[in-house]
C-alpha cells in the first residue's frame, strides 16, 4: 500500500496535464512566445520525463 501511496501525486499530475493541457493550445503557446521558449520548454520537458522515468524505475543509486 505504501508503493501505490508513494506514485499517488506523479500519476495525479500525469492525469491531470493529460486531461487538460491540449497539444494543440501549448503548440500555440510556444509558437506566440517564440523559439527560444520552446527550445527551453522542449528541454524542460525531456528533463521532466527522464526524472520520472528514473523514479518509476528506482533510479537513485540505493539498493534495496
């Protein structure tokens, strides 16, 4: 039970940004705000999802 507590708010978050947030609104958003946003976002992004995939897989170095 403490397992499925502990992804509890990141599995909210990817439900919640999945629901709400429309490809199509953040293309235009970035596209307003300019390129070099978007490369800031893109990597904001891909930095984001590494973290979590290293969280959901036990990254961290501590064996247990």
């Amino acid at each position: 039970m403490k397992t499925l507590l502990r992804f509890a708010p990141v599995a909210f978050l990817a439900v919640f940004f999945t629901l709400f947030m429309t490809s199509c609104a953040a293309i235009g958003d970035i596209f307003k705000a300019g390129a070099y946003t978007g490369i800031i976002g893109v990597i904001v992004v891909i930095a984001v999802a590494i973290w979590l995939i290293s969280k959901l897989f036990g990254g961290g170095g501590r064996n247990s």
